[in-house]
C-alpha cells in the first residue's frame, strides 16, 4: 500500500444518532467521503488494532464523534442551485460565499442534520474532505475551510441555522481562489473535485467563555529543519496552546525533536526566549455572540493570552516562568514571573509521557501508510502539578508526506562557495532542478514588518503572470512565509506564490524569528517538492544581494524586484544534511557572482 486507503471507502449509515449510536464515526449519503475523512478512517481502525494491549493504558486515543456529509449531497447541493453556472474567476471569496449561502441544501440532508443537531449542544468543528484532499501526491493541505461553531444556543433553531451556515461555506470554499490557483497548479480539471464535510465534536474543555483543548498537536515523521543533533528521519513535532489553527496557520509554537524533546529550540538567549514562544491562543467563543459574519471562517473563534490560560487553570502542566535573579527559565508556574510556554511540565519532567505518546502514534502510522507521515490531534490534561493527569488525546488527521528519494551531494564547502546565489544549511526538501531563469525578491533596504501585507499583494501579481507564463522562478523574502500574523512574516497564502520552485525565508535584524514548521503551508511546499532556504542575517555563507542587484530588471515596485538573468539557475538541496546551494548553471555565468 503505497498511501491512504482508498477514497470509495464508506462509513456506516448515519442512524440520526451522534453521541449515543452504535457507531463514533458515520456517513450521510451514499457517495465518496473524501481525503481528510478517510484518513480519520484509517486511523480509527489502526488504533482499533492496537487496543489489545492499548497503546498507553492510561489515555483516551481516539478519533471524535464524526459524521461525514458524502459528496452526493455535494452534486445536489451545486446542481439544483444552479451554482456551477457562476462565473467563479470573475467573482472574489466573498461573493462565492455570499452566493452558497442563498442556496438550498438537498431535503433529505436538513432532516439528518437537524436530528443530529436537537442532541448535540457542544462545539462542533465543520471540515472539508474533499475528494482530492489529503490525496498522497497533492494533499491540498488548508486549501479549504474548516469552521467551528460553538453550538451552545439554548434553542435548536439557532445551532440548526449556524450549522446549516458552516456546511455551506465549507462548500463554497471548494470554488475559492486559493482552491481555483491550487488547481491550476497540480494540473487538476477542476471537474474532478467534489467536497465531502465532516461533523465532528471539538476536542478540548470548557473555561468560561472559551472552549480549547490544553495541547494542539502537528507531528511529522521527517524533520526537514533539523539542527544537532536531531536527525532529519527521526521527525519533528510542533506544540501550541488552544486550537490548532496556531500552528497550521504558521503562528508561534514550540518546535521540538521526538528523540530529544528536552533539547530547546536554539534561541541565543532567555531573551529571545521569552519573544519566540507562543503568547496567544485560540479559542472557540462560548460567550456573547459576535457580530453575524457567515462568510469569515474565524466567525466563532476568539483570541486570548496566556493570562486568561492561566485564570483558566489551563498552564499549570504547560508552562515555565521565568526568574529574572538568576536569568533562567524554571518548569511550571508555582513563582511569580514571566510565564513561558514551553510545555516543560510535559517533555522534561513527564508529568505525561507525551512525546512517548506521539512517537509511537507516529511510528504505527508509517508503518500501516507504508509512507512518511503528517498527524494532526488534541489533547486534554486533568489534574494537578505533580501528580498523573488524566488525558484523552483526539487524533484530527493523517496525510502522506511527499518526499524525494533522490540523491544530491552538498557539502560544506558548496556553501562557501563564492559562486553561490544563496547557500544554507537550513533547507527543506531534497532534490535538484535546473529550470528556473526568473528571480523575485523582497528588496532588503526597503522592507518593514509593517509593509508585509502590501508585498503579498505584490508577490501575488507577479506570480499570476508567471504562473499563466509557465515560467517556476526562485522567491526570495524576509521573516516567516505564509504567517497569519504580518508582523512574523509576509501574509501570503499557497496560492500567492504557487509558482516558486524554490523559495528563500531570509532574516534581518528587525526580523529575527524561530524558522517555521509544522504549518499546511509547509505541507503543500514538500507536496509539490519546492525547496525551502532559511537563511539566518550574519552567516558566513548566504546571499549575493550584490549580484542579484545587478541581474536584468524585469519590473520593480516600491518593494519586491523581479530580475531575469541570461542563464537559469540550478538548485542542488541535500535532505540527508539539510545543506543547499542555488547557482548559475554555466562557469561562466557563476563567475560573474564572484564579480
């Protein structure tokens, strides 16, 4: 088996039963249910498999209660509102949205949704799973939406209404443009997509006005940044505070090696400690309802920080607090202090054996995919400080891992050399490719935090014409690519610069931040097998700006500059060191780099 069970796979029948049914995991409608729920599937049989003995006696693994709408109800829904007559390329995400939810969904679906809605009162997370979604070569990984409700309305008229809303964003989402320039980019006929959503119950704990899980989980079985001594095969897991979305979305999270989960991230001091480490969560909102927004998939979502975490009770097996007299950083939050969200309680003293948890979760999957893997879950802790928590970890998602088996040779001294366009030994990916000819960089003199939005605006004009050009060029910028939040990066989304083949995340000393990881973004990055520069400002080896300035402009705004030398470039990267090199392909031309 060379991937994910296949996409006919089907459920049992929806019984208009959710908490109380004979089954966790049903089916609404006879058609496909998509990538996303046949991954949740899969692992809910794989961990049947394992339940004698249970992997970890004392933890609740499983996938939540889910219903799958399949994708008949999908064809219905488009077919009998004339939807698929719009003139989607002409029209913004808003009026898509705008136009899905004047429709009608088929009648025999209202009647299981609002059966299944009279008896759930709690969040709920409304998920695409498209047909083409999680697929092994193109997982469309965050290309459609996921909304959460909080489904708390004392009536059922109003959940009905809010779920009824979601379902029909989620399938507009399908039509979008990200999804359309996604499309475009693996070569799929748009015809061949159908959207399948999944109900699924929330994974996390009620506080107040806010519903989270303590612990959101992304764990990969390759570690593409790894630094010593992590190992690249021996994986890599990002940790946040609250939903998911932190770390999907490419925001703050604690990035660590499965086979050294005590080591920290290298940052340079306490200091830049307590600025890299995450600050804000998300959170389901369950308090006062917020402005009606139908079309924003953030609509019941709220941020908080880790004060209202920890007036929630939700740090003391997360969190470190730092002590200013002896400049360090001590696990949990029994001091006043500066609180550091580390998860120290967790990995270094193991009030839980989590990273035991997920090592095993993660080996199992490989193991049954036959393929590098990506998970997704949810964790909740119950107890004290110092004594065994009780925990229910809820597994979200599996999908493939593209990875590249060829064998490229970089070595140290590749990176000095005075050839060299941009040298790194922080690269994602593995392979080499010799077809680029067009460079687009962000203009280091002119760059600020602030202009990040404007430059993905720019970024995303230049990609579309060299995308409809056929042209793949090399993407050079500063911060973290594909950051929610603009003042970590540029704010693009896959779709704005789906064309790069090779793509540089430089720093500066005004943008100095923890690399990324663990992101859908960085998923679709190694799907479509893009090489992925971190260049760290002040290393001995890293860009020519010099001989970049100096290539033939093509177009040039107040921040990003589009160059087109009279050679293409070669990209060489490493997987097995993490080492790359970017070079002119001809002597001749390299040597003018040295110039």
């Amino acid at each position: 088996m060379s991937g994910l069970k296949p996409l006919v796979a089907e459920l049992p029948v929806f019984d208009r039963k959710f908490w109380d049914g004979a089954f966790r995991c049903t089916q609404i409608g006879t058609g496909a249910i998509g990538g996303k729920a046949s991954g949740l599937v899969f692992m809910k049989d794989l961990l049947a498999a394992q339940s004698d003995p249970p992997f970890f006696p004392d933890v609740e693994i499983n996938v939540p209660t889910m219903a799958v709408i399949a994708t008949d109800c999908f064809d219905q829904f488009v077919a009998q509102n004339c939807l698929a007559e719009l003139r989607f390329e002409e029209m913004t995400d808003d009026r898509i949205a705008h136009a899905f939810q004047k429709g009608n969904l088929p009648v025999e679906l209202l009647g299981d949704l609002r059966a299944l809605i009279v008896q759930v009162k709690t969040p709920l997370a409304i998920r695409s799973s498209s047909l083409l979604e999680d697929a092994l070569e193109r997982p469309f990984a965050g290309v459609y939406a996921t909304k959460m409700i909080p489904n708390n309305q004392p009536d059922p008229d109003s959940r009905f209404r809010r779920l009824v809303e979601a379902i029909k964003f989620v399938y507009a989402s399908t039509y979008f443009r990200e999804a359309r320039d996604y499309l475009r980019t693996t070569g799929t006929n748009p015809g061949e997509e159908k959207m399948a959503v999944i109900i699924q119950e929330v994974v996390g704990q009620r506080r107040g006005d806010r519903f989270y899980p303590h612990v959101s989980g992304v764990a990969r079985s390759v570690n593409f940044y790894a630094f010593e001594p992590a190992r690249p095969e021996e994986g890599v897991v990002s940790l946040a505070l609250g939903l998911g979305k932190t770390i999907v979305d490419g925001g703050i999270a604690w990035t660590f090696s499965p086979a050294y989960p005590k080591k920290p991230p290298p940052f340079d001091s306490v200091r830049e400690l307590l600025k890299g480490t995450q600050t804000e969560f998300w959170a389901v909102n369950m308090g006062k309802p917020p402005a009606y927004n139908p079309l924003s998939e953030t609509e019941y979502m709220v941020r908080a920080n880790l004060a209202d975490a920890e007036a929630d009770d939700a740090l003391c097996l997360l969190a470190s607090t730092y002590d200013p007299e002896r400049d360090r950083v001590v696990p949990g939050i029994g001091s006043r202090g500066p609180r550091v969200l580390n998860f120290a309680p967790l990995l270094v003293q193991e009030q839980f054996p989590l990273n035991d948890l997920v090592k095993t979760l993660l080996i199992a999957a490989e193991k049954d995919v036959h393929a590098q893997v990506e998970i997704e879950f949810a964790i909740t802790l119950q107890g004290e400080l110092g004594e065994r928590p009780r925990v229910r970890l809820g597994f979200l998602q599996v999908r493939s891992m593209v990875v590249s088996d060829q064998v490229v040779d970089v070595t140290v001294e590749d990176l000095s050399d005075p050839c060299a366009i941009v040298a790194s030994d922080t690269v994602l990916g593995n392979g080499a490719t010799d077809d680029i000819q067009d460079i687009v960089f962000v203009r280091p003199g002119n760059f600020s935090p602030m202009n990040t939005p404007v430059i993905a605006e720019e970024l995303e004009s230049i990609n579309r014409e060299l995308r409809d050009q056929k042209r793949p060029f090399l993407l050079i910028g500063f911060g973290r690519w594909g950051s929610s939040h603009s003042s970590l990066g540029i704010p693009v989304d896959w779709s704005q610069i789906s064309g790069a083949r090779a793509i540089v995340e430089a720093t500066l000393p005004e943008m100095n931040v923890e690399l990324s990881q663990g992101s859908h973004f960085f998923h679709n990055l190694s799907s479509f097998r893009a090489s992925y520069f971190m260049v760290p400002h002040g290393r001995r080896f890293g860009i020519n700006w010099d001989w970049l300035n100096r290539q033939p402009l093509v177009s040039e705004t107040e921040f990003v500059r589009h160059v087109r030398p009279t050679e293409k470039v070669a990209v060489r990267v490493d997987g097995r060191s993490a080492r790359g090199v970017i070079l002119l392909q001809t002597q001749n031309n390299t040597s003018q780099a040295k110039q």
